[in-house]
C-alpha cells in the first residue's frame, strides 16, 4: 500500500501539472504500474534465483525505489507551492515549476547513487579503562551492512577488501549483514577474505539479513575463509574479552541478558561485544560491557529516512556516543539496502584506535 500510494501521488502529480503530456497518460499508466509491483516479486525471487534476468530486474527495481523517494518529495513539494500561490493570489507556473523539481530530483537520484558508491574509511580513538599496555595504540577495523547480493558483487567485496589491506588493522570486526540474503555463489563473494590476514583475526556476528533464511549457508563458507563466528560466546584475544552474539539472540532482552552472563566477563578488564544493533543498551551496560560495535541502522541511508532511524534510535542511529559506562559505536555501513543510494550519510570503513 504503500508503494502504491508512493507511485500513485507522483503520477497524479505528473499529470495534474502536465509533465506527460495527455497523449501518454495511458502508457504512463501502465509503466507506473509496473514500477509500483516490481520491487516486491523482485525481491522474492532474489531470495531462490541468481541469473542475468532476476538480478537485472533487482536492480531496476531496487533503483527506482530511490528516484520514486525524490519524485514524491518533488510531488509533495509542488503541491505546498500551488496552494501557497493560490492562497496569495500569485500566478504559478506549475509546468516550469515542475520540470525544475522533478530535474532537481532526478540529479539528487544520481548524486545519491554516487555517493553511495564512494567508501570513505572514518578514524576514531576509543578509550578504554583498564586496557592491557599490548592494546594500547592497537587498531580494529568495523564493517557492516555490505549487503551483498544482486546490486553488490565480487567487484565490490574486493574494494572492501583492499582498503582494510592498506589500513593494516590488527583485527577486524564485522557487525552483520555481510550478505543481502539473496541466491548468490557465496564461494565467491568469501573468497577475497583469504588474502586479509589481520593478526589478531577477523571476527563475525550475522545480522538480520544473514537470518532470513537458514544462516549455515553463509556461517560456513566465512569459516572455510578463515573468519572467526562468534556463536553467542565470549574469546579473550591478549587479555581483551570479545563477545559476540548473533541477530536473532541479541534482539532478544532475556537471551541477550542470559548469554552475556554465561559468558563470565571479568570487569576488571575491558570488553568488547560484538552485535547487530545498537539496542537493548541497558542490559549491555548493566553486563559490564566496555564497548559495544554494532551497525543495521544504515543511519537511515537516504533522505527523509535520515531523520525517522534518528527519531528511533536517537543519538545512537550513528556514531561514537556513551550510555553510561558503556561505550557504543554504531557504523553506518558501507552497502545499501534496496535503492543503492545514499543521501544525508556516507558508506564507511571504520579504524578504531585504542587508547
């Protein structure tokens, strides 16, 4: 429903203001509707088949979502101004006004998708209390949200890849949501994880996407990659406690709770939890967790959802922030869900340094 008042809104608009002309209101017609049920098939058939017509029709699709966003805001916005020239008696001109709207919003469409497309690492320092002298100065890598699949590739996992080689990191974390939960050959999309060998190792958790259907597929092939799964356990790398726990226990108040106490954390030296989403922060903290690494949010990846996901998670959609002792960075990622796009937030490699 809400796709289709989405593409309904911006066809009414398109008409009403005499963008296409009335000659093609039929065809038009059609081609929205196509538009308007695409991208739910689209993704269904993503989750059973990889093949040149499945992913081309994903990608169609998936990008379209993002131009329909800016259209109905261009949509929404020529409306306000028609009723503020009316209420003022001013003469609009609605074809001119909408043509220069709805160009603003098809540039808007491409510099997001640019954008998207361009990774940036961000640097931070964390201090920790009670950090063993060896991890003083030491560097952790976080990624998230790769959401690989029909839009993000081999090509792309390789990019990733590379830029943690050149920033040498002594360990790597990633929050989740490596995979878009499509049919995809996971052989190869791991394969790239050989060549990075961080000496500290490479530590994984699996996000909602890696859940929606049965995560052994994906868990495995990171195994045979060399990569460490975290399964709701705790390890002690050089006196540092890493936990990590997957999507579906971590959403979980009393299993998250339960595996945290199992895990037998010593607070007397700092933690680190390993998790997909930066909630349920009251448990974590009261667990005695120093700092807690998670992603998902995607910051809102796209303008309005910008400020919605900052509305529902507050100052902890994005960034490096505290809830009581605990610290907490959440990563906005560095793929996109649905439209590759990107407005208002940046894709990121993230290079920790302890203190």
């Amino acid at each position: 429903m809400i796709l289709l008042t989405g593409h309904w809104v911006l066809y009414q608009t398109l008409i009403t203001f005499q963008v296409i002309p009335d000659r093609y209101h039929s065809i038009s017609l059609v081609g929205f509707a196509f538009l308007a049920f695409s991208f739910i098939p689209a993704t269904l058939l993503s989750f059973r088949h990889s093949n040149f017509w499945v992913r081309g029709l994903y990608k169609l699709s998936a990008t379209w979502l993002g131009f329909l966003n800016f259209g109905f805001l261009a949509s929404i916005g020529l409306w306000i101004l028609s009723g503020a020239g009316w209420l003022a008696g001013v003469q609009f001109d609605r074809l001119g006004s909408a043509e220069t709207l709805f160009g603003l919003a098809i540039a808007m469409g491409w510099v997001s998708m640019i954008n998207a497309a361009t990774i940036r690492v961000r640097r931070i320092k964390v201090n920790l209390p009670n950090l063993p002298p060896s991890w003083k100065g030491r560097t952790a890598a976080l990624i998230s949200d790769l959401h690989l699949g029909h839009v993000r590739g081999p090509r792309f996992i390789r990019r990733i890849v590379t830029i943690l080689a050149r920033l040498k990191p002594d360990l790597l974390f990633i929050a989740g949501d490596l995979f878009d939960g499509a049919a995809v050959d996971v052989a190869e999309l791991v394969q790239p994880w050989k060549k990075l060998t961080p000496p500290l190792g490479i530590y994984f958790i699996a996000g909602n996407h890696e859940e929606f259907s049965d995560p052994n597929r994906y868990l495995d092939a990171l195994k045979q990659s060399g990569i460490r799964i975290l399964n709701n356990e705790k390890t002690i790398v050089e006196e540092m406690q890493i936990v990590g726990v997957h999507y579906r226990d971590a959403a979980d108040g009393r299993r998250l709770g339960a595996i945290l106490e199992q895990a037998g954390l010593n607070r007397n030296r700092p933690s680190i939890l390993l998790t997909h989403t930066p909630e349920l922060l009251e448990i974590v903290e009261k667990a005695g967790i120093s700092l807690q690494l998670a992603g998902h949010t995607h910051a809102g990846q796209l303008f309005p959802f910008t400020w919605f996901v900052s509305r529902i998670y507050g100052p902890f959609a994005y960034g490096l922030n505290r809830f009581g002792n605990l610290i907490v960075y959440t990563s906005c990622g560095a793929g996109t869900w649905g439209a590759p796009m990107r407005l208002g937030t940046r894709p990121e490699v993230v290079l920790i340094r302890f203190e």
